[in-house]
C-alpha cells in the first residue's frame, strides 16, 4: 500500500476509534443510556477509556449531564453563548477539570448528577496521573518516526487518536450556534449537517436536545447519523443493545414530535 494512504487509513481508524468511544460508548451509552453496553464489555470501557481517549469517562459523563440540565444558560459548561464561538475550545476544558476536580473531591453538585453510574472517577485522574495517555500516544508517534522513520503515519495516529478537543468544539460550539433546527426547545441547539458528518451524528443537537435518550440522533431522511449505524454493528455482535431509537420520519409531515417514540 502506498505510504500516504496507509497515514490516512490510520487517521481514519484512530479517530473512529476515539469517536466510538465518545459518541457511542461515553455518550449515547453511560450517558444517556440509549444503549446498554454488555456488563463484560461494559468494564473493558471503563478501565480503557481514559487510555484511548485521554477523557475521563465519569467526568465527561457528569459534564454532559449538566450542559442538559443547563443548556445554554450560566451554567452550561460550554455553550458559546457563554465561553464565545471560539472561547468554547478552551471553555470545555475548563469545565471538564472543574467537574473532574469536583467529583474527586466528593462535592454533592457534581456527585448527585452521576450517582447512577457505579464506578469511580479513573485511577489517573485520583493519583494525578492524567497525563500517561498522552504520554503513550505521543511514544507511540516517536517510536514510528524515531526507530521506523515513519513521522507522518506516528503524527496521524497521534492526531486520529487526539481528535476530542476539536470534535468537541465542533458538536459544542457550532452545534449549538449555526445549522437548522426541527424542534423547538428550550436552547439554541441547531442540527449542523457538516458537524454531524464529520462527528458521527453529534451535530444534530436539535434532535438530540428534544430526545436526548434516543441512540439516534437523526430524525429526518436526508440525515446521516454514521454513529447509528456503528451502533448496530455493535448491538449485531452482541456488544450493546439498542434500547431507545427515535424514528425516520417524512420531512413534510408536519408535526415532527408524532413520529417519535420518547
Ligand atoms: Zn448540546
Ligand atoms: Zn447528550
């Protein structure tokens, strides 16, 4: 295989990876429970996530949680009414160790939001140890242009496998500020077809707010939810179960809420 194409297909690997285990295991999953993920591979998530994806499962759980109990108001955690369309990059991380901080430290506002969830805050993040994901993937990324002098295929893993900040600027602060909405809801989030393409589906953030326990975020035909389908694929070997799916609808039907199960 040609070596460019074989960077690329890496990327692409990398950061499906890292978006499967945001959008379908983090996200539609532990947190809003659309999906059930089966209790053996349930706990392979829980220890590996934080190592593939550098997030930490129950902080991201617990931060999502309250941008939906809060959606765009003060207390969002990063809407851009709040941070800036592009104040909304660093906004997220200042949120996320905020909430990280805070369920370490037991504090009952962010503990009583993830009670549910039976497992704690990562061994990383409780020992300060936080950055051993990074400092593997960037091994990683040494090791292919150091010892196979392969610089460009270790910098697409790195960067496929590193990809969360940017997919979570793009769903955060775009999805909630520019695109088409199908319902409205108490919040400015907008369906953003470029976003939902490239994010698995999370752009659709309409949709998303008016059924936020759906494991599908598309609604209409011409919507594409990629993240769906890795679901199915998942629930086809026997990996999670489907257990809320909102429906196609016809886009003239005029009350879109009919044809929608939750
Ligand atoms: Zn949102
Ligand atoms: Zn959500």
């Amino acid at each position: 295989m040609n070596y460019y194409w074989l960077c690329a297909a890496v990327f692409a690997f990398t950061y499906c990876l890292n978006m499967t285990y945001i959008s379908i295991f983090y996200h539609r999953g532990f947190t809003h429970e659309g999906i059930k993920i089966n209790p053996a591979f349930q706990r392979f998530i829980i220890s590996s996530g934080s190592w593939i994806t550098g997030i930490d499962l129950k902080a991201w759980a617990c931060m999502h949680r309250m941008h939906h109990m809060y959606s765009d108001t003060a207390k969002d955690p990063h809407s851009p009414k709040r941070w800036g369309l592009f104040g909304t990059m660093l906004g997220q991380l200042h949120s996320y160790n905020a909430t990280l901080r805070g369920l370490i430290k037991g504090k009952p506002e962010y503990t009583s939001i993830v009670k549910d969830l039976d497992f704690d805050v990562s061994f990383l993040n409780r020992t300060r140890l936080w950055y051993l994901p990074y400092v593997l993937h960037v091994a990683v990324w040494l090791t292919c242009g150091f010892v196979f002098n392969a610089w460009l295929l270790g910098y697409a893993y790195f960067v496929g496998m590193m990809s969360h900040p940017v997919q979570g600027w793009l769903v955060n602060a775009l999805g909630h500020a520019m695109g088409y909405r199908n319902f409205q809801v108490n919040d400015d989030s907008r369906n953003n077809t470029l976003v939902a393409w490239l994010c698995f589906g999370e752009g659709y953030q309409n949709n998303h707010h008016r059924f936020p326990k759906s494991a599908k975020f598309s609604v209409r035909w011409f919507e594409f939810d990629f993240g769906w389908h890795v679901a199915r694929l998942l629930a086809a070997f026997g990996l999670v179960e489907i257990i809320n799916a909102a429906k196609t609808i016809d886009p003239s039907q005029a009350d879109l809420t009919e044809a929608l199960p939750n």
